[in-house]
C-alpha cells in the first residue's frame, strides 16, 4: 500500500497537536469512510480563473494520494489533516443526489455547467462501493442539465451508458488528468491514481464511445515532469484528445510542508532545486493566490513552460475536433418536459 503524504502537519484550526505520523507508518495507514449529510452539494465556484461557475464534490479527502492536491487545504475545514489523514479520512457525502435534485428543482435554478468534481476527485477508489457520482449523473441526465467531469480514474468507464447519453444531448465534456507517462515518478507522485497509460486508454475508449474528452496536465512541476509536455500532449493527442490545458503546481497552506517533507524524502539530491524552480514560477514564495497569475506563474520558467506547451498544442492538436459547446436548452426541471418547451 502506498500513500503520498508521509506525514500529517498540524492542523491550523485545530489547537491540539496530534502525533498521528509517530502512530503508524505512512504506507500502513488504512483509509477510513466516514458517512456525513451536508446541507448543500452545488458550490459557486468564486475564482475568475475558472469558466466553469459550479462545482460538487460527493467525497472529501481522497485516496489517490497526490502529493501536490490543492483540496489538501479544505481537509482542514473538515477538522483533519492535509496530510495522511486527507489520504486515509475520507467522507462520504450520502446524500449528495437529494441535495441535488433539491437544488435543481429551485425554481431560481438556471442551467450552467457544473464541475464533478472541483475538489477531490469523484471516481477515487471508494465509488465502487457507493456509486454517489453515478447517481448524481443519472439526474442530470433526467433533468437534461451539463456537466465537466474531471478525473484520473479508469472507473468513469463503468458510467459509459450514462455518458453516452449525456454527449448525445451536448451535455458532458469529460477531462483525463494526465501528469506524467513516467510510471516510476507516478508511483510516489500519485501513489493510488490509474498510470499514465492506464488514462490513455481511457481517453481512446471515451472518444470511441463519442464522449468529448481532453485532458489537463496538471499540474507541471518543474524539475520533475516539465520534461514530459511534448510527449504528454503528444500521445494524449494519438489518444484522441479534443483539447488540453495545463497548470503550474502552487503550494499553498499546508500543501507547502506536505509538499517538501515528501520530495526530501523522495528526491533529497533535486528538492532544492525543484522549490527553487517552483518558486521561481510565482514571484520568489511557493504560496500563490494571485488572481489571474497563480495557474500558469509567471517569470523565464514559467514562459519557457507556456511556450514549450503553446508549441506542443499548435502542432498535436492543429486538427483536432473541438469540443461541442454545452447544451443548456433541453433543461427540464424535475426530469419532466416543460410545457413550453419541447423534450
């Protein structure tokens, strides 16, 4: 069993320091699933960066194990670890499909594409058993209501019927995220994800099935996979990816310390130089918000990153079919034809 974070900082909300990493080894936590009812499922996604206004995430915490995961953070909210316990205390939002039915029965409710999920990812181990994301787009199939679905898993294959159904109305874009093709570095970088090819043949089986799918790397790690982008986009591309985006990573809060005690520990000869390169991104600090700059960073790394992607993309992707605009017309709230519109 592996695990990213090789130890759980102190959590800031919490004025008790708990010990947990002198527990228990890292690689023998065992993941605990914890049943909680939210009051809400739909989040406003408040960041001008992203084009999508919506987001739900049926899990907090998550399995995968990604080093570098920006939801590391929100953990803390929850009143556990970004570190090992963000990995090992995973929630389980039950309720999640009522909540959103309830949501999209508002009557103030109007379509626009959400994010499943914007957080953690939504086909992380744990769906086998519970099925909450398969629910949820069971309803927003019935309601006729878009969704993104962002994911690492090969599990979004078992959802291929419900997909289907979703793409023939314009109503899903689906994104593989694909970070390295190295399996050596996947197995400490993203310790319990799908491999690089593993998400390679995901993306040829989604589009083989007419679902529009891209990809996002995300996020480029200088010093690690900066390296990869040409291959990344090129085999992604041979996989039949419509479109790609990518990230620089940023450590924010706690994904800081998670960050550097795993790459001291995994790459102690390069750690210097990959904080330096990343810091480097985001003006000299590691923790960046800065609207507008904290994706993509700025400065000679970052250019030389963007370019290096820019010419990549122009010529992988040069013929590649765009991704359908979503289709908000066909909306029919509480699954039922409206009268004034057709079905």
């Amino acid at each position: 069993m592996r695990r990213g974070a090789r130890h759980s900082p102190q959590n800031r909300f919490d004025p008790l320091n708990h010990e947990y990493e002198s527990i228990i080894a890292p690689d023998m936590a065992q993941a605990q699933y914890i049943l909680v009812k939210p009051s809400s499922i739909v989040n406003k996604i408040e960041s001008p960066d992203l084009p999508i206004v919506y987001s739900m995430n049926p899990y907090a915490g998550c399995e995968h194990g990604c080093i570098y995961c920006y939801a590391r953070n929100s953990h803390e909210y929850w009143g556990y670890s970004g570190g090992i316990e963000f990995e090992t205390r995973i929630l389980v939002k039950e309720n999640a499909p009522e909540l959103l039915r309830k949501t999209l029965m508002q009557p103030s409710w109007k379509p626009s594409p959400i994010m499943l999920a914007g957080n953690t990812d939504c086909y992380q181990p744990i769906e086998k058993k519970y099925g909450i994301t398969r629910k949820l787009l069971e309803i927003l199939l019935e309601f006729r209501h878009p969704v993104c679905i962002i994911t690492k898993s090969a599990l979004i294959l078992r959802d291929l019927d419900i997909l289907q159904g979703l793409a023939a109305l314009n109503l899903v874009h689906v994104y593989l995220s694909l970070t390295t093709l190295n399996e050596k570095l996947r197995q400490v970088l993203e310790p319990r994800a799908a491999s690089g090819a593993r998400r390679l043949e995901v993306i040829r089986r989604l589009r083989d099935a007419g679902i529009p799918t891209g990809i996002m790397l995300a996020p480029v790690i200088p010093g690690l996979n900066d390296t990869e982008i040409v291959e990344i986009l090129h085999k992604a591309a041979e996989a039949g990816a419509q479109t790609a985006s990518y990230t620089i990573v940023r450590l924010n809060g706690v994904i800081a310390e998670v960050f550097e005690v795993w790459l001291r520990e995994k790459f102690p000869n390069q750690a210097d130089r990959i904080l330096h390169l990343i810091a480097a991104c985001h003006g000299g600090k590691l923790n960046d918000s800065r609207w507008g700059e904290r994706l993509q960073g700025k400065g000679p790394i970052a250019l030389t990153i963007e370019r290096v992607f820019q010419a990549a993309f122009m010529r992988y992707f040069r013929n590649a079919v765009p991704m359908p605009p979503y289709e908000l017309s066909l909306f029919r709230r509480g699954g039922q034809p409206d009268l004034f519109t057709a079905s």
